[in-house]
C-alpha cells in the first residue's frame, strides 16, 4: 500500500474509499477469467461529476499515481482492473442521460449510462421516441456507454450498423493534467480538426477520461424483419453459408454462429432441444427491413449451403426467444465452471479455415471449445471451457489461445476485435502489429499522457 495522503482529495461531489472490502470490490474484473489473482488498488474513487474527475486526475498527476478509469467493471481483457499502487477512478454514478435529440438524431449521456434495454438506459430510452441505440454488445444489459466507447465494443448488430465507433460524434474528455478537452460535435460530418473523437474510442483509458459523450442514434427501421435458426451438418459448411449470404445483398442485421459444444450447453442451460437431432452448428439470423423476395432468396441460398433445418419468425415472441439463445451462451458455457473467452476477427474469406483451425486445435490439446461469434462481421469467440475456477491456464488451454492467435495473425486477421487488449493481449501487439506503428502508438500516448498516469500498462 501507498504512503499518498488521500485526505488532501478533495472531491467537490463524489467520495473515496480506502477499506479493503470496497478495494476487493472494485479492484478485479470478474468477467476476465484468464486472471484469478488479486491485485488491490490504493483507493477508489466514485466520481459523480466532471469537477471530481477533474480533482482526481490533477491530484494523481502531483503524486504521480496511476489512475484506472472504470465505467460498469465488464472488461473481460483486465483493462479496468487495480493496479498495485493506483487509484481506480469509477464513473458508474456519472449515470445521467443529458439529451435525447430525434430531431438531431443524437443522444447526450454520461460514461455511466447503461447501454441496455431496461427504464433508464440508454437503449429503452431512444426507443421511447422513435430510436434506438445500435451497439449491442453481449454485455449490453450491464455494460456502460463509456466502457462500450473505451472499448470499442460491437456486439450482434455490429454487422450492418457497425461497432461502436460509427455512433460517437463527439466526446468531451478530461486530460492526464486535468483540463476538460471538447471533440467533434453534433454533426454527422466535420473535417475541422483531427478526428481526435475517433482516436479516444477503443483507446481504453490511456489517453484520457471520457466524461460526455454525444452518441447518434437510429430510427428504428419501419416495415416486417424476420428471424430465423438454420443448423448445418458441419461449421465449416455454416462459414461458408456466411459468407454467401453476406454476398447475397440481403443485409442482415444479425449472423451469429454457435457450434456443437455451444448448442449442447445451451440445451443443458435452457433445457430446450437445439441439438436434439445431432445438429452440429447453428446459425441464427435476422433481416430487420425484409423487402419483397428476400426470405425466399436466403432460404433457397441456406439449403444451397448444407442447411438442414430452417426456422423462420416474424412473430415478436419467437423472436426474443431466438436472440435470447445467442445472449444466454455465455451463461451456458460458465455453467461448468470457468469460462476462458477469446475475442478475434479475421477477413470474411478465412473464416471457414480459421473456424476449422479452432477445432482442430481444440482436439489436439483436448479442449472444450465453445465457438460462437458475430460471424457477418469475420469476428469470432473461440471460448474454452474449464471446470477448475481458479489457477493459471492449463498448458494445453495456453498452447490452444497461442497456436490460434499466431493462425489468426498468419491469415491477417486481429487478436482483438471487441473486447479490447487491457492487461491480458499485450503481449499479442508487437506480434501483429509492425514496429514503425508501435513507435507511433507510444509518440500518442506520450502526447496525451507525459507522465504516464492514465491506465499504465493496458493497450500499448
């Protein structure tokens, strides 16, 4: 612990705490399992407005302590996680949606607004009038907006509305020397300055703390979408199904892939019957503006592509059914025990052999692997599943996550797509990345952050 006399804090608003049941709280990321040790920080503050960031960013820089921004504590790559000898600076009840603007198409909120469907978040409010937020993150329900844009979290709409980035226009943002910076704005085009904006999403604390954000929302589409199951007898036959419905033009919405672990650990979860008939992959899809045709044509092109079973909704009902099954796998496959998750995205056209190269490597070291992803958009989750709940990795779960990540970076896919690089991918970035970028990536974190307080260690 630290010497820091953290009564010279002087927070206008919010409050500190420094007892080690609150630290315990704060100090992990429960939802990164690769990492089951425990580091506690100094202290946590809980900032209720920009002043109080404010104050805790200027009095970190004068004790040159780290700071930890931290939205809902979701991360699951470790990057909101304590660090020894820092202040973890929480924004959860910075929790206010300022505006929602039809007529501008944008929304107002604070970082600790939740992204989700229920009273109060940021989602089930634009819908209110008309709208809705697009990033839909498995985590949509207990993820923050600033976790989301910190992250650059996408989720199963990613593939027609993209990820987070395409709905931030501007942000406002408190340095590493505590001065409140304001970038970008309302308009949906501007080309004043460096998109500066853009550069802060997915920058995961490091180059400073995001305190407002003005996020666009979408009209939700008028007209029938329809929702549907197809299983196939292999994944490899569901990847290239993928792929040509992704070349058909019937923009979907939704492509999500779960294979046979994940269909027998739903079933167990749900106790329903997916895998009832020795299905081996699923697919569940969604067109959300279904014109004239466009059933039959993806039906005629599914069974072209090895489909064996097709079922297909408009009813409202079904529908929240089908996409609960997608939101529930990470519940199924924790039901075990301890769920290692990966997070990858390779180009569309190497998507059945790195699906392929995943399960192969899975029986070479005998894993459990429950593979499921946003496959319309190339990103996959080639999770493992352990029954022991604490520990380091199990060598053969450690050569599965290496051997795969080295294929995926041969194929010029990413060994982050969603999730981030925290703590946990670090040592990924100088294998994917070329040095003449990486020296680029340190000259702007150096620029934004001269001492080096702003989440030391995560991302670069």
């Amino acid at each position: 612990m630290t010497t820091i006399n953290f009564s010279s804090l002087q927070l206008p608003d919010g409050e500190i705490a420094l007892d080690e049941q609150t630290l315990k709280k704060y100090g992990s990321n429960n939802f990164t399992q690769e990492i089951t040790t425990e580091v506690l920080p100094d202290a946590v503050v809980f900032a209720e407005t920009v002043a109080d960031v404010q104050a805790t960013i200027r009095f970190a820089a004068a004790n040159q302590i780290a700071v930890v921004p931290q939205g809902a504590k979701t991360s699951i790559v470790n990057s909101a996680a304590g660090l020894s000898g820092s202040l973890i600076l929480n924004l959860s009840r910075m929790n206010h949606i300022l505006s929602i603007e039809p007529e501008n198409q944008v929304a107002v909120v604070e970082p600790g607004v939740l992204n989700g469907d229920l009273d109060g978040d940021l989602d089930a409010e634009t819908r209110k009038v008309g709208y809705f937020f697009s990033p839909d993150p498995g985590s949509k329900r207990i993820s923050s907006v600033g976790g989301n844009i910190a992250t650059n979290a996408g989720g199963m709409s990613s593939v027609k509305y993209g990820t987070t980035k395409q709905s931030v226009l501007g942000l406002k943002v408190v340095l590493a020397n505590g001065e409140l910076v304001t970038l970008g704005g309302k308009t949906f085009k501007n080309n004043a300055a460096y998109d500066l904006a853009d550069l802060l999403v997915g920058s995961e604390g490091t180059l400073g703390v995001i305190v407002e954000a003005i996020v666009r929302i979408v009209p939700i589409p008028s007209g029938n979408s329809i929702t549907g199951l197809a299983t196939f007898p292999t994944i490899h036959e569901l990847m290239r199904a993928v792929q040509a419905v992704q070349a058909s033009g019937v923009n979907p919405s939704m492509l999500e892939i779960l294979n046979r672990v994940s269909i027998e650990a739903l079933d167990e979860y749900e106790h329903s019957h997916l895998g009832s008939h020795g299905e081996q992959a699923l697919l569940i899809f969604q067109i959300d503006v279904a014109v004239a045709g466009v059933l039959e044509k993806l039906h005629k092109l599914l069974q072209e592509y090895g489909a064996t079973k097709i079922d297909v909704t408009e009813d409202a009902g079904r529908t929240a059914e089908i996409i609960k099954i997608r939101q529930d796998i990470f519940a199924a496959g924790a039901q075990y025990g301890r769920l290692i998750v990966e997070d990858i995205a390779v180009p569309l056209g190497q998507l059945a052999k790195v699906a392929d190269k995943a399960e192969e490597l899975a029986d070479k070291y005998q894993q459990r692997l429950l593979l499921l992803g946003h496959a319309g958009d190339g990103n996959l989750h080639p999770d493992i599943i352990l029954e022991d709940k604490d520990g380091d990795l199990p060598e053969g779960t450690q050569k599965f996550i290496d051997e795969l990540l080295e294929f995926v970076i041969q194929v010029n896919g990413t060994v982050s797509a969603e999730h981030g690089i925290g703590s946990l991918k670090n040592a990924w970035v100088p294998k994917q990345l070329d040095e003449n970028v990486r020296v680029l990536q340190k000259q702007v974190k150096k620029a934004f952050d001269p001492a080096g307080i702003l989440n030391p260690g995560r991302k670069i």
